[in-house]
C-alpha cells in the first residue's frame, strides 16, 4: 500500500502533465473548432455541456463520499467495508445514470425552444443533447468501478486520460475535416468516453485485487453512510454547478449563442487555470482523508499552510500575465473580434487569483469531514452570483454576467471564506493574510516591472512575441519563487532529487 504523502507529489505533477497536455490540445484545438463550426453552432455545443453539467447533481455528493470513504478503508486495509462502498455507491449510481438519460430526452423535446437558438439548429442541438446525455449516464454507470485517484494512483489515472484526450482530439480533427458538425462530435465522445471507462474499470481491479462489486456487499447502512456524508456534498455540487455553469445559461436565455461563444473562450482560460490548482487539491483530499484517519493532525495543517502559500505566489504570476497579455493572446488565438472575449477574461483574473489557492481549504474541509460550512459560503456565492448576473445582464450584456461572477468571488474570498475556514481548523487568521498579502506581493514585485518592461520593449509581432513575453515572464516567476518564497528544506530535497535524476 502506498504512502500517501510520497505519492503526493508524484500524483500532483501527473495532474499537471495532463492539465499541461490538456491546454495544448485545447490551444489549438479550441480555435480550429470554433471556425470549423462558425460561432453559431460552437455557441450550441458550449451550451450543451453547461445543460448537461447540471446532470452532476444527481451525483448527490456520492463523488465526494467516495473519495473519503474508499481512501479511508483503503488506509486501513478494511477490505470488507472498502467493497460495500464499491457496491453500495455502483447500485446508487445505476439509478442516477437511469434519471440522467429520462431527463436529458425530456429537456431535448421540451425545453430547448426556451433558448434563443436559430429554429434551423433545434433539431441539431437535441440530438447532441440526448446524446451527451447518455454520456453523462454512462459516466455515473462507471463511476465507482473507475476510480482510481483515491487509491493515491493518480498517475495511472493521468496516463489514461492523456492517451484518450490525444485519441479524441485526432478523431474529431477528422470528422470536422470531412465537414461533419456537433452530432458527430456527441457521438465522439460518447464513444471514446466508454472505452476510456472500460479501460478504467480493469486498471482499478489490477491495483486493488481485493475489490468485488457483489450484491451482498449493497446494505442500507452503507447507502445511509454514503447518502448522509454525500448529502452535504450533493448541495456543494449543486452550488458549484451553479457558479460554474449558469453565465452561458444566462446568455443563453437573454441574449444569442454566439454570445455564449465570446463568454465561453474567456470562461475556458480561467478553467484551465483552476485546472492548475485543481492538480494539487483534488488528490489532496484523500491524502488528507488518510491523515485523518491515521490521527495525523499536524500534518493536514502544514501540508495546507505550505501549498496556499505557494498558490498565492502561483496566481498572483499568472493574473498579472493575463492582465498584460491576455488580449494579445485571445486575438493571436482566436481572430480580431473576439474584444468582448478579452473584458471577460480581464473581469475574471482578478477574482480568479484571489479564489483559486483558496480550493486547498475546500480540499482539507471535504477531507476531514467539516464540509458543512463550505456550503453555506458555495450558496451565498451562488445565489448571489445568480441574482447579479440576471440584474446586470440586461444593460451590460455578456459584461454584466462577468460582473455578476466577479463581484461575489472578490468579497466573499477576500473577507467571508477564510473567516469561516480559520475558526474551523482553529487557526491564525492574521498569519494567513499576512502569508497571502507577502506571497502575492512577492509575484507583483517579480512580474509587474518586467511585465510592464516587455509590453514597450518586446517589438516583435505575432506568436513569436507572444511566446517569447511568456517565456520571459516565467523564467522571472520561477526565480523569485525558488529565491523568496520556497522553504529552504523543500529547496534542499528538489536538489537533491534533481541531482538523482541526473545521475
């Protein structure tokens, strides 16, 4: 059985090589699929994703479960507990792969008129959705019997999904070549999704011989555990669906499906880079699921402490380099008018930078069990979110909905959250601001006058330019991060590992 913290780091960098494989692809892939289609009907295919998105509540936390209670069982080797939460959650997910199906053919011939789509493109968009729909299902079918993250085997999991993502992006090169459009690409995904689900399902029975999925192992004090741990969980979903899907939803219904292209390009750069911070938090919490269940307290706070530190410094870099040079990426990358994708992406950075290191304090709150609280601060952001974007979506149009995001994220992060997350793990409130303000202040110091140096220096044009004020722009990143913000002893095991691998 693995040590969690040894494969801790190993899991994160893994997390990383796919979110660094993923943003490649997605770079070229992004801009050659919006003009394949034309801004119409890449407008209907985000559209889809962001309905279907709200299939995951019917996950109703079980995800969450999971990842607590198989690393916990797997910690103590209880192989009799681990394979009722394997059967009980597979029986679970088999009803909620059932719904999902009923509900998205029932939004495909029932709802989607709501949406100002072109009449030509309805047909279309129902197909794709009942389609993705099925996806969905399938994905809650193989949930269980396809988890591999916590079993601290997240490079495994990495290795699969780079291969598939590699395949699927090759495939759908193909199809829109020969001039097929967003039904092909449902079909894609669906078919690739269920081969990568199989595969899965075979690589978790080879880590973990012990598992067997029976029908005596499915008990109803099980299904209570699960649920009852899960419950809270499922109204966390549901406020993360929310904040994460209800902007092109909102376009969607108020104003066009091109405008939801122009929202989405900018929505996808800050995915990607809570994908970033997403590579340490989400095997961070059967790590700390383990910690806890070994009684090892003081390391769940240093492992926290250590990491938020790190990620201000992280964000910080990064929300100086879009506000700098993410219009000239957006035009380089998608054309000449995409100016209201660039203010998206500029109302958006700023609240991104001062939210996303924060996703380490979801990580420890799922991982101890005290989630409750990271509810009640999701609703409020949702709520409120909600309420701001209907409101300011009428005058400002695809502006306003990035408002109505980026107002709730600053203050609630800011003041709200950390306030809630510091008298829980009883801890120093004061020591975490100072943390923060020093990390990422540290980032402004290294990247603001070489930011602002490179913006009236760098005259060459084009991707040439372009790369050339990032490279820059990293390499004075990494070094004010090793010189003034790693810990001396952490310095001291990345040489020394450097210098084995070397050898």
């Amino acid at each position: 059985m693995s040590n969690p913290k040894q494969r801790l780091l190993r899991n994160i960098f893994s997390n990383w090589a796919q979110m660094v494989i993923g943003a490649v692809i997605a770079f070229f892939m992004s801009p050659f699929v919006v003009h394949t289609l034309g801004k119409e009907e890449y407008g209907i295919w985000a559209l889809v994703f962001s309905i279907i998105a709200y299939m995951n509540l019917f996950d109703l936390g079980m995800k969450q479960s999971l990842a607590r209670y198989l690393s916990r069982y797997y910690a103590t080797k209880n192989w009799q507990n681990l394979n009722e939460v394997i059967s009980t959650s597979t029986f679970i997910y088999t009803l909620t792969g059932t719904a999902v199906v009923i509900i998205s053919i029932t939004i495909a011939y029932y709802f989607v008129d709501a949406f100002n789509v072109a009449p030509e493109y309805l047909p279309v968009m129902r197909k794709a959705l009942i389609i993705i729909g099925i996806n969905q299902a399938i994905a809650f079918f193989f949930m269980t019997g396809t988890a591999i993250g916590p079993f601290h085997r997240y490079d495994i999991s990495n290795a699969i999904e780079i291969s598939f993502t590699l395949i699927n992006a090759a495939v759908i090169v193909y199809y829109l070549k020969q001039g097929h459009g967003i039904v092909t690409l449902a079909w894609i995904t669906l078919i690739t999704n269920t081969i990568r689900f199989i595969i899965r399902r075979f690589t978790q029975q080879w880590l973990v011989p012990q598992l067997r999925l029976r029908i005596r192992y499915i008990t109803k004090s099980r299904m209570r555990e699960l649920l009852s741990y899960g419950f809270i969980s499922f109204l966390i979903v549901v406020a993360w669906m929310v904040i994460f899907n209800i902007d092109n939803i909102v376009i969607g219904l108020f104003i066009t499906t091109t405008a939801v292209t122009y929202y989405s390009i900018a929505l996808q750069i800050i995915n990607y880079l809570r994908s970033i911070i997403n590579a340490i938090g989400v095997p961070l919490v059967p790590a700390i699921s383990h910690l806890d269940a070994t009684s090892d307290q003081n390391e769940i706070g240093s492992l926290y402490i250590k990491i938020t530190a790190y990620l201000y410094y992280l964000t910080s870099a990064i929300c100086v380099g879009l506000m700098f040079f993410g219009g000239k990426f957006i035009y380089l990358w998608m054309g000449p008018d995409f100016t209201d994708t660039v203010k998206v992406l500029y109302i958006l950075a700023i609240p991104a930078a001062i939210y996303l290191p924060q996703i380490m304090a979801n990580s420890v709150l799922l991982g101890i069990g005290k989630h409750k609280s990271l509810f009640y601060v999701l609703a409020g952001e949702a709520v409120s979110n909600f309420v701001l974007s209907i409101i300011l979506v009428q005058s400002l149009g695809i502006i306003g909905v990035a408002l109505g995001t980026a107002i709730p994220q600053t203050i609630i992060y800011l003041f709200v959250y950390p306030y809630v997350f510091f008298r829980i793990i009883n801890a120093n409130l004061k020591k975490f601001y100072l943390t923060a303000a020093r990390t990422a202040g540290l980032a402004s110091l290294c990247t603001i006058p070489v930011a602002l140096g490179l913006k009236y220096i760098n005259s060459l044009a084009g991707w040439g330019g372009f790369f050339l004020d990032v490279g820059v722009m990293m390499l004075v990143t990494f070094i004010g991060f090793w010189f003034w913000v790693l810990d001396s002893d952490t310095r001291v095991r990345f040489q020394t590992k450097f210098k084995r691998a070397s050898a």
